[in-house]
C-alpha cells in the first residue's frame, strides 16, 4: 500500500470525472501529475501540481482548474480539506481516520509494507567491489561493498530480478607483481631475507602466503627461474586473496551470487567475439587519435591502433581496443565483460565504481549501448573516499606501502552494523568522513545510535506490556499533532522505497529512518510533559497507544535491512 499512489489515483479519478463534465479536454496527458508532501509541512499533507501540468494543454489558467478539481476532491471522505496555492498548486489535508487507518494497515501487513512491485522483475545486475585480488580490502572498497550491497537489497525490494556480482581483476599485470611479492615472502619463510623492491606490495598480509607456499612446495622453487614459478605462484596468490576478500566480505554481511573471472576472457575467444560484435555494426576501425588535450607528453606519437567509435554512442573521444603492438587495452577485456553481461539476459547494468574510475565512464556507457543497440541500459555509480579519523587525528592509507587501513580495522573497532550504516550517511558522490570516536557516541548527532534507540525504545514497551499482559490493540488512537506527525512519516515509506531505488540511492534509505526516529524520539519526550501520550499506562485504554511504536518499529526493522543492519533491541 502507497497512501501517496492512492490519493494520486484519486486525483486521477477527479480529472477524469472533469473531462467527462466538459470542464477539461479529453485524453489529456496525467503522466506528470504528481501527489507528494508539500515543501513546508504547515501547508498540508501532501500537493499536486495537476493544475499546473495541465493548464497549457487545457488552455486554461491553473487557478480555475485548482479550484474545480478541489471542489471535486472535497467530497471524497479521505480529504479533510483542499485549498489553492500560489498560481495554482493545490494543498491536501486528510482526515484523522486516514492517519489512524494506515497505523492499522501497517500492522496488518507487516514485513510487506512498503516492499513494491515496481521493478516487475526486471533482471538487473549489480557488480560492486571487484577490487583487485593482490591484497586486503581497504576502507575505500568497504564505503563500495556498502552501497553497493544496499543497493542491491534496495532494488530486490521494489521488485527487481538481482543478481550481485564481483568481476575478479586476474588478467593484467597486477597478478603478475603480486607473484612476485608472494614470491618474496616465500623466499622469506624458506628463511631468507626478502628482497621487496620497489613495485612489489611490501605488505605483511603476504607473509601467510610465502608461508603456504613454503609448505606446498619446501625450497624446490628457490633455485628455479621465474618462467617456471610465475604462472603457479600467481595462481596461487590470486586465489589466497580472493578467500581473504571474501572472508573480509562476509564479516561486512556482504555476499555475491556470482564471481566473474578476468582471465576467463582471455584465450577463449569471448573479447574477438565482443569486439566482432562491434565491428559487425561498423563500430570498429583502424586509426590514429589526436594527442592529448594540454601539455603533450614528450613520448607521445601518433600509433595506429585498433579503435572502437565510441563517440558515435555519448563519448568524448573514440577508444583505443588494441594497441599497435597487437595487445589488448585494459578496455578490450572490458568491453567483453560487459557483453557478457547482455548476453546473459540483463534487462539493466549498475556498475559501482572508486571514484578514480570517473573517466571510465563514458566509454563505458558508449560500449553497452553499442553492444545492446541501446536497449540495456547502464548505470555507473561512483563512490568518493572516504577519510577516516581517530583521536581528532587523519588515518592514512597507501596499498603499496602496506600501510592501509583494510575493512577488517574498521569492522573490528565498530562493527559491521555501525560500519555499513555510516556508509550510507552521505550519497555516495559525495565525500565521507568516519571518525571512529563520534560513531560510536550516544547521541542525536550519531544516526547510528539514534536509529537503533528509536527501535529499541519501540521494543521496550513492547516488553512491558508483555509483562503486564496487555492484549495490545490493532487499532490506533492518535489524538495529538506530535502522534500524527508520526504517521504521516510512516505514510511516506514506499514513496521512498520507490523514489531510492528509482534513482539508485540507497542513502536516501538511511536520511529516511534519521528522520522517522527523531519524529519518534519527540513523541516519546512529549510525554514526559503530558502523560496522556504515553504508551504504557495504568488504564486500560493505553493499549490503543501501542499501536503506533509497533509500527515504527515495522519499518525501522524493514528500512534496517535493506541497509543490511541489525536492529537493536535492546540498548547496551
């Protein structure tokens, strides 16, 4: 149930009824009437802009259809009041028993309220982390695996076919350096001194791995070239990383459907296939680009390449697929990933990506238009950094350093549920600073602990009721403004489920439930100055009261996992 939808079709309704009376055209064109809360909440309970939308077409002025269409709504038992705005918009106030209804038909239908079926099964994948398998998760790949997991709870709610996927980056040049890092340490548990150079990750995440290597294969590798240990030991390395990855993800809550390996792309046909694809639509040629914009690096020649017209689809510049000395770009592999994608059935791609992957972008989006003709479309998340803080104090990070700060730090000093729900306190192009002492305080300024005390102030009154034995009443009695201030914020849950997960920003989810607490919070501190609003008392009516945390606590607990957090029950 949507209350908003619902008073949009009556809104609907009435304009249909008006066309039929000759007051307004037929066939006019309502698909951008909107029903939605009014920008100051002293104005009402929700506006629509019908007038305004339909004044043009109508050949009429707003105000004369405003009033016509309030006359209409007037009478229907819903609407306590319409009244015209400004140059047209109209203002609705609905009647108690609407506010006291919803608060019985959230209870009623439980877990399912706000769940849509707005996605209609739509098969949308979801590929977020694909970090490269050479070390640990850092902070900035957790604030991805984050939003991207939400995301992807968020879209399975509305409605839509998910499917969550990790791309395993194991084809570039990347595993080869982890080889021979992996190398180094096993050097090192042979009991020689490594040789780290500069290149090599240094970090002592690798030493587990030397020493698995030294148990697998004793010292018979130390006196052999590379030639004859790199294909083995990079094989080895990538799939310790990957268990190491995957553990770290599963601390985080965080599990795939599918992991997709790079390196199956390679010497199988799948990259010549996709970039046949391309050629078979005269998206393929050979050709020199035009040097870069600004200052021209002093190597920089003109090379023939093999290039793929991506400006015939959104890009800047066209794309280089092969280079002239007959290898793949870091953009082939890619391209092919992608068709594989389509090829697969999606009907929509998210891609979430580091923001330093911004230039991507755009080739990107050309590359799955070209291979779907236009039909699959692609989304591309970016998440900004994150800079993290402790004791008024910057933590730094450097994976080549090997003195990061991995998933693992943060989850083992906050945990899980605090890690991911401050993740998701900022969009996600936006830049975010956790500060390990203020996540954890107890305090309004601290989302976290205001959410989760919301939920557990809801189950405390639900204990002690149980305790008295109350037969607590499905049926509301809502009375003071501060009781229906909170349901109309209930009200405005699958609005928002369907507007986060139109829009692919599952933050809006977490702004949602701050802002449904502190209505909550206010109700709960309003009765310490008029008992009557409190929700256990001595008589027998209070039973009705109880009604309304119980449902709070509905769409906290449902708002929560989407956001894949625990909720509280009980404050520590």
């Amino acid at each position: 149930m949507n209350l908003f939808s619902e008073i949009r079709d009556l809104v609907l309704d009435q304009l249909a009824a008006l066309a039929a009376e000759g007051v307004l055209p037929e066939g006019l064109d309502t698909a951008n009437v909107t029903v939605e809360p009014p920008r100051d909440a002293a104005h009402g309970d929700m506006a629509t802009n019908a007038a305004m939308v339909l004044a043009k077409p109508a050949g009429m002025k707003p105000r004369d259809i405003a009033e016509t269409l309030a006359a209409k709504l007037a009478g229907d038992a819903r609407i306590e009041s319409a009244e015209v705005a400004g140059p047209g918009f109209l203002n609705l106030r609905l009647s108690a028993d609407v506010w006291q209804g919803l608060v019985t038909r959230v209870l009623a239908s439980g877990e399912a309220y706000g769940r849509s079926d707005m996605g209609k099964g739509t098969k949308v994948n979801v590929e977020y982390v694909s970090a490269n398998p050479t070390g640990p998760l850092h902070v900035g790949h957790t604030r991805g695996a984050v939003f991207g997991d939400a995301l992807a709870s968020l879209l399975d709610y509305a409605g839509y076919d998910v499917t969550r996927e990790y791309y395993i980056n194991d084809g570039g040049a990347q595993v080869d350096v982890l080889a021979r890092s992996a190398f180094e340490r096993y050097r090192e548990a042979c009991g020689l001194d490594p040789e780290i150079a500069s290149g090599l990750y240094p970090g002592d995440y690798l030493i587990p791995v030397g020493e698995a290597l030294k148990e697998k294969y004793g010292e018979e590798l130390l006196d052999k070239g590379e030639q004859y240990w790199l294909a083995e030991v990079r094989e080895f390395a990538t799939e310790r990383m990957l268990a190491m990855i995957k553990e770290d993800l599963g601390v985080l809550g965080v599990e795939m459907d599918v992991y997709f390996s790079e390196k199956s792309l390679y010497g199988t046909g799948r990259i010549e296939a996709a970039l046949d694809d391309l050629n078979d639509k005269g998206l393929i040629y050979e050709g020199v680009l035009e040097p870069p914009k600004g200052k021209v690096p002093e190597d920089w020649e003109p090379r023939e390449q093999t290039l793929f017209r991506s400006t015939e689809h959104g890009d800047d510049v066209d794309r280089p697929v092969k280079k002239s000395d007959g290898a793949w770009t870091y953009f082939a592999p890619d391209i092919a990933y992608h068709y594989d994608k389509i090829t697969r059935g999606f009907d929509a791609l998210i891609d979430v990506f580091g923001a330093d992957h911004g230039g991507y972008v755009k080739r990107m989006k050309a590359a799955v238009s070209a291979l779907s003709d236009g039909k699959v479309p692609l989304d591309i998340k970016l998440t900004q950094l994150v800079r993290l803080f402790k004791n008024g104090e910057p933590f730094k990070m450097s994976k080549r350093a090997g003195n990061f700060v991995t998933l693992r730090d943060v989850v083992d000093q906050v945990g899980p549920d605090v890690t991911r729900f401050v993740m998701l306190t900022r969009k996600n192009d936006a830049p975010l600073d956790f500060d390990f002492d203020k996540v954890l305080e107890q305090s309004r300024e601290n989302p976290v602990f205001y959410v989760q005390y919301a939920n557990a102030r809801v189950h405390s009154v639900l204990r002690k009721a149980a305790e008295q034995g109350l037969d607590i009443s499905d049926t509301p009695t809502l009375e003071d403004e501060a009781e229906i201030a909170v349901a109309k914020k209930l009200a405005e849950w699958p609005r928002l489920v369907e507007i986060a997960a139109r829009t692919h920003e599952p933050h809006r989810v977490a702004f949602y439930l701050y802002e449904l607490a502190s209505d909550f919070h206010s109700l709960w501190n309003k009765g310490n100055e008029k008992p009557e609003l409190r929700f256990l008392q001595d008589d027998s009516a209070s039973v009705e009261k109880i009604a309304l945390p119980r449902a709070v606590g509905v769409v906290i607990s449902a708002g929560l996992g989407i956001l894949g957090v625990t909720p509280v029950e009980e404050m520590r």
